[in-house]
C-alpha cells in the first residue's frame, strides 16, 4: 500500500509540473482550449446536420443520438486526459528518449504519460460535459444516485476501452518504432464507429464492434440503458451493464501487450 500511494504521490507531482510548464505560454493554453472544444463540437454539429435532413437514424432521434455521442465524447475526455502523452511514444522512442525512463525508480508507463500534458484536451474535457448536459435536457434523463453511479462506471469503462486500443497499438512503437498512422487509425475509427448506433453498420461489422472491438460498450449500449431502447441490443440485460467490465478486462489484456513488446525494446541507437 505505500509503495502504491508513493507511486500515485509521484505520478500526481509530474503531471502537476507538466500542466504548470504549460501553462506558462497563456495564449497557446487558451488557444488548443478552444481548439478542442471547435474540435469536439464540429462533430456535434455535423451529427445535427444530418438529424435535420432525415429525422432520424436507426430510430434514434436528434436527442438520443446527441446523448450517445457526448457518452462516447465524455469517455474520450477522460482517457485522453491522462493517456494522450502516449500517442506519442514513437517519437519518444525514435529520439531515444525512452531510454532514460529505463533507469528511473517509476513505471515506464506512467512517466510516459506525464512527459507532457497536451492543454487541448481541456477542451476536450469542457465540451464533452457541456454537450452531455444539452443532451441530458433533450431526453429529460433523470439522473438518480443510481443512474449517476452507472454514468460514472460507464465513462471510467469506456475510457479504459478507448484507453487500451491506444496503449496497445502504441507499444509497436518498441519494435517497429514509427506508429503514428496506426494511432491516427484508431482515433478515427473510436469517433466514425461510436458516435452512431452500431446497428447501422450491418450485422457482421454490428456484432464485431460489440464483441471484437468493444466499441458499441463505450456509448451505443449504455444509451440504450439509459434510454431504456435495450430490447435492440438482443443481448441480456446484465450483459448490456458490462461497460466497466469490458473495459477492465480490455485495458489487462493492453497491458500485456505493453510489456510484451516492451521486452522487444532495443535502443535506436543499438
């Protein structure tokens, strides 16, 4: 337990000193702010475009779909808050900066991720909770201690589900060095698949995202909780919860990736 809470004491204290190192330059902070929040809300915007047009998508009205996509866009918000850093492990690793956090008494992984803290996704964070409150008008969706509690588990999972993707993709790094296409790839697959009922992708690709690529978990099967529109998921009911259980066993199986390839690293200079 102390070598826990020793290891949290550090983690805290560097993403402290990252976040303070940003913010020195004030313009640049307020600017990737706002570039996250025109970002996130861009994506909004085009979804109620498309809802103008045609009424519905798969049955889902504007305001149900708003409320899975500001799901999807609040686990997003909190993974990226504390993974984002490791998006860019490639370079990381191509500069042959890893190297030092070898020999540093802290999981490499942590300190990976409090290199730097990326300002933007404070933007990230704001426009995610401002559009889920919008959403949560549009639906009359009663937030009770119990449903409040199940929002909490289902973003934290969700967070880990989009979390893992991006830490175990990232870990090629250690053996192929350059991965930024592949992560590139996986940002855009998380927002095109799950701001949209998977159902709309036909029944093969509907049943991989949900079991394979668990990303209908993230958003699409938590709103239909919400919604109470479960009787289209043709899944148990405590199956359609899972969120955080998907999510943790999903973000286990990155983190065997992780020191999998991890063994693989060979200094760039070697």
């Amino acid at each position: 337990m102390r070598t826990l809470l020793r290891t949290l004491s550090i983690t805290w204290a560097l993403y402290a000193a990252a976040i303070r190192g940003e913010m020195q330059y004030r313009l640049n902070f307020l600017l990737l702010v706002l570039l996250g929040v025109f970002y996130q809300g861009s994506g909004f915007a085009f979804i109620w475009i498309v809802l103008y047009q045609f009424d519905t998508i798969a049955g889902w009205t504007f305001g149900e779909i708003a409320l899975l996509y500001s799901l999807r866009l609040l686990a997003h918000a909190v993974w990226v808050v504390p993974f984002h850093q490791v998006q860019f492990l490639d370079t990381t690793v191509r500069e042959g900066r890893f190297d030092r956090y070898l020999v540093r008494p802290l999981n490499p992984l942590l300190q990976v991720m409090t290199t730097r803290f990326q300002m933007n996704v404070i933007g990230d964070v704001a426009a995610a909770a401002l559009l889920f409150t919008i959403a949560a008008h549009l639906v009359d969706l009663n937030l009770s201690p119990l449903t409040g509690a199940y929002l909490i588990l289902v973003v934290l999972g969700g967070a880990l589900i989009e979390g893992a993707a991006v830490v175990a993709v990232s870990s090629l790094s250690f053996r192929f060095v350059q991965t930024w296409a592949a992560n590139h790839l996986i940002d855009n697959f998380f927002l095109l698949f799950g701001s949209y009922p998977t159902t709309i992708f036909g029944g093969v690709l509907n049943w991989a995202l949900t079991w394979v690529v668990p990303i209908a978990f993230i958003a699409y099967i938590p709103a239909s909780v919400f919604l109470e529109k479960t009787g289209e998921l043709h899944m148990s009911a405590i199956v359609a919860f899972g969120t955080p259980v998907m999510g943790a066993v999903w973000f286990l199986l990155a983190y065997w990736v992780w020191h999998r390839q991890a063994r693989r690293y060979h200094s760039v200079g070697n």
